[in-house]
C-alpha cells in the first residue's frame, strides 16, 4: 500500500508519480465516505491503476484489518 499511498495513506508514495490515476487520500472525507464493503472490494479486485491484492492477501479477515487501519487515518 504504502509504495502508492504513502507511509501515511495521503496518496504520496514513490510509484504514485508513476500511475495515470491519482493514488487515495486515506485521510480525506471523500475516502472516507466510501463503505467498508467498498473499501475491501476494491482492495480485493483492485480499480483502475491499483491491482486487485486477493491472491497476495488470501485470508478475508487480513482485508478487513487494512480496512479497519484505512479508518484509523480519517483527519
């Protein structure tokens, strides 16, 4: 996570200069907003320049710990 969205989640990672699309903000409101059922598809199957993490990150219960940790970071 962190080579895109930065050590802190602010979508400044040192590959994020590199992807077509603009890595998450982990602590912006938009981010946020957005359902925990939301946030684990996305970490399972990936979105646009992010790739899906399901075969790096088999077990379910290890996404809903990124999840948990993606809330932590809400400014």
């Amino acid at each position: 996570c962190a080579s895109c969205h930065g050590k802190t989640g602010l979508g400044d990672g040192s590959k994020a200069a590199q992807l077509d699309t603009q890595p998450s903000d982990f602590t912006k409101a938009a981010f946020q907003s957005q359902s925990d059922g939301s946030l684990f598809f996305k970490v399972s199957e990936g979105r646009e320049d992010m790739p899906g993490f399901k075969k790096k990150i088999p077990e379910q219960d290890d996404i809903w710990s990124l999840v948990n940790f993606m809330r932590t970071l809400k400014k």
